[in-house]
C-alpha cells in the first residue's frame, strides 16, 4: 500500500499523543456534562471535522469517492455499534464504583483484538508479535492497579473484560471496513472510512441521549466552544488510527497504542508535579519493553 510500511508506527505515535490531549480535554467536560456527555463530545463535534479532513484530500488529490458494497457498511456499523456498546458497559462499570477493576481489564483490549483479528480478518499473529502484546498489556494493568483496587467481585471484572472486548471488535471492524474498500490509495481508505464512522455513530449516540437523556444534549449544545477543540482532537487521533489500522494490523496499533499511558504519566509529571510511584515505574518499563518487542518483531 505504501512504500514505507513503517509509517504505521509514526501515525499511532501521533494518534496517541493527540488521543492524549483529547481526554485531558474530556476530563474537564465531564464535571458540567457528566462521562456519557463528554464521550459524546469526541463523536458530536468529531463528525464535522472528519468530513473536512475527507473534502480537504479529494480537492487536494482529485481523488473521488470509493464504491462501496455491502460488506463495507457491515463492517462500519459494526465497528460503531460496538464501540457504542463499549462505552456504555464501560461507563455501567464505573458507576458501579470500580473505576480501578474496569480501567485494568480495559486494558487486555489489544490481547483481544490479536485474536478477533486473526478469526475474522486473518491477520498473522506471530509468536514474538503475542509475547510483545502480553508484556505491554502487563505493563498497563500493572500501572492500573494499586494495594486493595482489585476488588469488587466478579461483576466489574466481567464488564471491564467485555467492555473491552466491544473495543477491540471495534476496531477489527473500522480495519474490516478499509480493507473492504479494496484501495491503492490507503489515505483515502482511511479518511473516508473514518468520516463514514464517526456519522453513524454518532447518529446512533444522539438518537439515544435525545430519548433517553435529552438534558445531556441540551448541556452539550451550551458547552459547543469548549467542545469544540476536543472534538477536532478527537477527529485528529481517529484520523492517524485508521491511518495505521490501514497499514498493519489493528493488535499491532493497539499495542503501540498503549505508549499513551506514558504520555498521560509524563503529563502528570511534569504539569501537575505527580510523583511515579515504583509500582507505576515498573508498568512503564513493561510498556516500553512491549513495544520495542513489537517493532522489532514487526
């Protein structure tokens, strides 16, 4: 597809870094939208964006739209519903007050989506390619524990185990979507895949909270300036993860994926002055140990 395969490693680096920012972003919505409104923030204000990214490349490229078939809107709506369904259980799990037990099962998202990738896209999953995964997945549950927070009973470990498992069937089903298109051109894969997602979602998304929640609307649309810079951040890192997903196999940007939680350490650090505990020193040295195996596996 591209004559520098790498590059998939340069667009998830950018993608977590921006997906960095967006939910620094989305923590300062949440006390005036709440978690459901500031998730649906990235999709609301997302959307526009997107179809700008996808208008600027067809006037800048002349490239037209891709023919789709039936197997790309399967694809997309899957990889949206699932995401949908991902965040609620998520979002059920720490109402529950197990934020930490959900938070650290999340995070075998990438383990998940080696093996949804391997039974639905055919996607290789080499040995060193699955050590490179557990290690870094081990590094992040290990930062997302602490003394005591593994408890809870069962009920928070299924629903974190299953939340993402939704996420990682969401992007088996965005990288489904792409490769359905069948293109030479994968920005344009990308970018129209993207925008197309970002729609149905949240289409589906608003049509719930209008039913269901119709204030949580209402305070999103008073709150659309300061929305408005998440939703394009949120659009930016979706941009660069179908960019990778594009490239290589979604268990392989996942997994680099997962560079984002030392960016959220080194944010912490060094804006907030948060000391690293040892506990969370020893994650870190697992995540970076992870991915240098992956791309060196890769």
């Amino acid at each position: 597809m591209t004559a520098y395969p790498w590059l998939w490693i340069v667009f998830t680096v950018i993608a977590a870094a921006a997906q960095t920012v967006r939910n620094a972003m989305q923590r300062e919505l949440t006390g005036t939208l709440g978690t459901l409104g500031a998730t649906h923030v990235r999709f609301l204000f997302g959307f526009p964006f997107a179809l700008i990214f996808l208008a600027t490349l067809m006037l800048w490229t002349g490239a037209p739209l891709p023919h789709t078939g039936w197997a790309f809107w399967l694809w997309v709506l899957e990889g949206s519903g699932a995401q949908i369904a991902a965040t609620a259980l998520m979002l059920v799990a720490m109402g529950e007050r197990s934020f930490v037990v959900t938070i650290a099962y999340l995070k075998t998202e990438p383990i998940q989506v080696a093996i949804f990738g391997l039974i639905f896209l055919g996607d290789a999953v080499t040995l060193w390619m699955m050590v490179a995964i557990v290690v870094a997945t081990a590094g992040v549950v290990v930062m997302s524990t602490k003394p005591g927070g593994m408890v809870g009973g069962v009920r928070p470990t299924l629903m974190g185990l299953i939340s993402g498992g939704m996420f990682a069937l969401s992007a088996i089903g965005y990288r489904g979507a792409i490769l359905s298109l069948g293109l030479s051109n994968y920005i344009m894969a990308a970018t129209f895949t993207l925008a197309v997602g970002l729609v149905a979602t949240t289409v589906m998304l608003s049509l719930y909270l209008v039913l269901r929640s119709p204030g949580v609307m209402t305070a999103i649309a008073k709150a659309w300036r300061r929305s408005m810079f998440a939703g394009f951040m949120g659009a930016f890192a979706s941009q660069f993860w179908f960019l990778g997903f594009s490239l290589t196999s979604a268990a392989n940007v996942r997994t680099l994926a997962l560079i984002e939680v030392l960016f959220a350490q080194l944010a912490a650090r060094f804006a907030f002055g948060q000391r690293t505990t040892l506990r969370e020193a020893i994650g870190m040295v697992l995540v970076v140990a992870g991915v240098v195996l992956l791309i060196l596996a890769y």
